[in-house]
C-alpha cells in the first residue's frame, strides 16, 4: 500500500505543528511519500522580499530576511537537528541571501530567478521535516523534486510532464521506498527536462503530491491542513459552514477552481486519471475527520457549496463594428493568450464582450496597447467572485431567482450561468464578497432541512 501524505505550510510552521504533524503521521496515518510545503508565510515574505531587492529598500530586505533565518534556526534548534542538516540549512539559508543580492545588483527578478528563490522555502522545510522523523526513528531520505517533477519552462506557472515524471519517480523515489525508506520531497517546485529550476504556481504543492500519487499509483492521497476537510464554504469566511464528508472529484474541481483555496486546482486532474482517492483533514484535529474525494459519491445536492475568490479583474472590450462583424472575439482572445492572460467568465452583447482575469498581474502596458487597436477597454479591478456549486443548477426549475433573491441590495455585476450546470457565478465588489457569501450559504444550504447550526 503506498501512501502520500502533504503537509501545507500551517502544518509546519513552527517545531509544535511540526511535532503535531509528525504524530498525525505516527498515530492516524502512515505515508511513504511526505510532500511539504515552506513554512506558512515563507513564500508569500520572499516574494515581497524579492520585489523590495530589486526596488532598492535595502533595510526592509535586511530585517525581513533576518525574520525568515530566524524561524528556521529556532525551528531547527527545538527538533535538534544534526551538524550536517545544520550545515544544509546555513547553505541554503546562504543561497537564499545571495540571490536576493543578485536581485537587488540586477534591480530586476527575472521570473526564472524567482523560481530559484522560491524553491528555498521549500528546500528548507523539507531538510528540516525529515530529520525531524529521523529524530522519531522514521528512518526517512529528502529526495529533491527537481529530480523527478518535470515540467516545461513557463517559469511561476509551469506544467508537468507525467510520462517524465513517472520515469523520474522510478529512477529517484522507488530505490527509497524499496529500501523501506519514507520519501521527503518538497511541494511547488519543479525543474525542465534540462535542469532549469520551475515551480507550480502558487499553492502548487497540492498538485506535486498528486503527480507524485498517479506516478507511484498510490493507494490514496492525504492533504493535511489546518482546517478538518472541505467546507460548504470557506469556514474562515461563513463560520457556521460545514466539513463535507465526501466529494466527487467534478465537485471538488469546480470548488477549486473557483476559488475554494484549500485545493489547488489542478490537484484532481493526476487523481482522476489514476482515480486515486483523496482525503483533505486537519493536522491539528485528526479525529475530526475530513473529506474524501472519489470518483462518485452517495447524495448529490443540489447546491453543495459556495466559494468566493477575489481579486478579480473584469475587461470589458467594446467596439461598434463588433455588431455582426467576424473574427473579432478571435482576435481580442488571441491576443489574451498570447500574453498569457488567464479568462475565466465571458459574456457578450452585440458591441461589448466581459472576461474576468484571475492573473491581472499579465495585465500590462504591452497587452493593453495591443488590445486597444482591436477594441476600446475599461478595466475595473477589486471584484470578487462568488460560485455556486452543485448539480443540474440550470436544469432546476426557480433556482436562479431563489439565489439572487437573497441578493436584492446587491449590485451585481456579472452573471454567468448556463454553460455548466455545475456552477452559476458572478461578480460582485470585493468589498461585499464576505457579507454576499455569507448570504448566499445562508439561504442555499443552511436553509436546507437537517442543516444545523452549531453553538458552542
Ligand atoms: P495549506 O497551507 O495547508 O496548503 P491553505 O491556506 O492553502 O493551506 O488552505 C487552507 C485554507 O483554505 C483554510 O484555512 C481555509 O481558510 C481556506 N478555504 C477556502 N475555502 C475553503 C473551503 N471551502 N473549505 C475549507 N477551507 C477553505
Ligand atoms: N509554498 C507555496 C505557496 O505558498 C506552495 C504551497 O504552499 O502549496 O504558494
Ligand atoms: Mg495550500
């Protein structure tokens, strides 16, 4: 039986969660493949890092990279690590401050050199991780991803190549596990066929441990986190929303992709074709159990979920000759892809066609040019939005107005529903996105019978 097992950055960001994670693994739940992330806020702080390298704030990189060396050598002096594993950590910790200085020489990050300082994060935690299970006597060895998750070179976004994968997992991780090993690889980060460092986009190490699950034909799939499964919405957000003990794969796709965090999207792809079951639960509450996504489940809602994501950009693109003319929207998306412009809701009238942006960071002065040759653009930034999911949304007959109903004090920019009849989403601003979903689970599914709220 062969078991991954991730461990997002809640889960080990510091030597109690580490400690909590190791006992999940010793008490609940065996693996043989440990995937980690960095340590929660590591990323997030070296790409802030980055950008202040590059734009000259030599203090603000000084004190917060001084923060980052700090975590790692307390975390790495309560596990008691080796003098060799002390030796790794100071190199890499090395490494980490070196190519923040290339960056501020340069006063430019390259995405390529991005990438290279990224994986630190992850190269760290996971060095740190397995010698905390040898210090447990799990006798476990650190295989470096960038051996075995192969991608192409799309640097911050790259995808993977499973048929090279599974080669490379044969050749790296099989001797390891053979040898009754417990493999520790790290989440996110990949490299090319030629050895140039990629990672996965962010929160990407969900998907590394399911390539690594379809790679060793793994039995199941374990995502420790620090919530107890996958809610009916995002439990930060609507507090009295609820674990689902199971999930299909089609339902847990579409909560992920739009917008449900807990799982980065493309997770599920490398599980359905293995059709590898995965189970979501809590590091820090194991015996609450979870959410296990399988190819089918028993009972399917009509609304199972509501999940929200912000930072929504919305382009309209307008032009009066679009009115019966051919090739227009071939053009405008053409242009998109090009710039690597991720479009996620489209509508369009006789003149006008609306997409959101999930990347808006692509969205620059180059693009915009050449967009406005095809079409006059209004751009308005700060939206969020809102998806619900569930079965034959469009085919039940009142559902539409019972969910806007809810919603009569709301402007609502955009509606897109009909395409799917797993999801109707829309737009609203980000600023009321909380108090909309709060709403919309409100009235979809705590109204539902059996819904019980629980009060302390
Ligand atoms: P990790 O560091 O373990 O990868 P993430 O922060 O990426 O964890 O994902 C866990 C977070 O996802 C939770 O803390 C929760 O706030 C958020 N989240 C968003 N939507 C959902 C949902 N539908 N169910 C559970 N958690 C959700
Ligand atoms: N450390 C990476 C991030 O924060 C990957 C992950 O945590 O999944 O995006
Ligand atoms: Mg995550």
């Amino acid at each position: 039986m062969c078991i991954i097992a991730k461990f997002g950055g809640t889960s080990l960001r510091d030597a109690p969660a580490m400690r909590q994670a190791i006992k999940v693994l010793c008490q609940h739940s065996p693996a043989n493949v440990i995937v980690a992330s960095a340590l929660s806020g590591v990323t997030n702080a070296l790409l802030n890092l980055a950008t202040n390298a590059a734009g000259h704030c030599k203090d603000q990189v000084q004190s917060q990279f001084e923060i980052i060396e700090l975590r790692h050598r307390l975390l790495s002096d309560q596990i008691g690590v080796s003098r060799d594993v002390r030796d790794s950590m100071e190199s890499l910790l090395k490494e980490m401050r070196m190519r923040l200085e290339g960056m501020a020489l340069l006063q430019e990050v390259s995405s390529r050199s991005m990438d290279l300082l990224l994986t630190t994060g992850e190269r760290l935690s996971s060095l740190l991780l397995a010698e905390a299970l040898n210090r447990e006597g799990i006798n476990s060895a650190v295989v470096d991803a960038r051996k075995v998750i192969i991608t192409n070179d799309n640097h911050g976004q790259a995808e993977p190549d499973p048929v090279a994968i599974q080669k490379a997992v044969e050749e790296h991780i099989t001797p390891h596990l053979e040898s009754g090993k417990v493999v520790v690889t790290q989440g996110f980060i990949g490299a090319t066929r030629d050895g140039i460092t990629t990672t996965l986009g962010r929160g990407g190490s969900d998907y590394s441990a399911a390539l690594l699950a379809e790679a060793l034909a793994a039995e199941e799939l374990r995502i420790w986190t620090d919530v107890a499964g996958i809610y009916s919405c995002d439990p930060s957000v609507v507090p009295t929303s609820k674990s689902l003990p199971e999930l299909s794969f089609h339902e847990a796709a579409e909560m992920a992709t739009y917008g449900a965090k807990v799982l980065h999207p493309a997770t599920l792809w490398p599980a359905v074709r293995q059709d590898i079951p995965i189970f979501v639960g809590s590091t820090f509450a194991p015996d609450d159990g979870g959410t296990w996504i399988r190819q089918s489940v028993g009972e399917q809602p009509l609304v199972r979920a509501v999940v929200v994501r912000k930072n929504q950009t919305l382009l309209t693109a307008s032009n009066l000759k679009m009115f019966q003319a051919r090739g227009f929207l071939a053009r405008f998306f053409d242009a998109l892809a090009r710039h690597d412009l991720s479009v996620d809701l489209v509508t369009t009238s006789q003149v006008k066609v609306s997409i959101t942006i999930d990347n808006p960071e692509h969205l620059n002065d180059k693009v915009l040019c050449e967009l406005k040759e095809i079409a006059h653009i209004e751009i308005e930034e700060n939206l969020a939005l809102i998806g619900i999911i569930g079965h034959d949304l469009t085919r039940e007959q009142g559902f539409i107005s019972q969910a806007f109903s809810s919603l009569d004090d709301q402007i609502i920019r955009l509606i897109c529903c009909g395409a799917s009849d797993r999801n109707v989403c829309f737009l609203v601003d980000e600023e009321h996105a909380d108090e909309v979903v709060t709403t919309v689970h409100g009235s979809l599914i705590e109204n539902r019978e059996h819904y019980e709220v629980e009060t302390c």
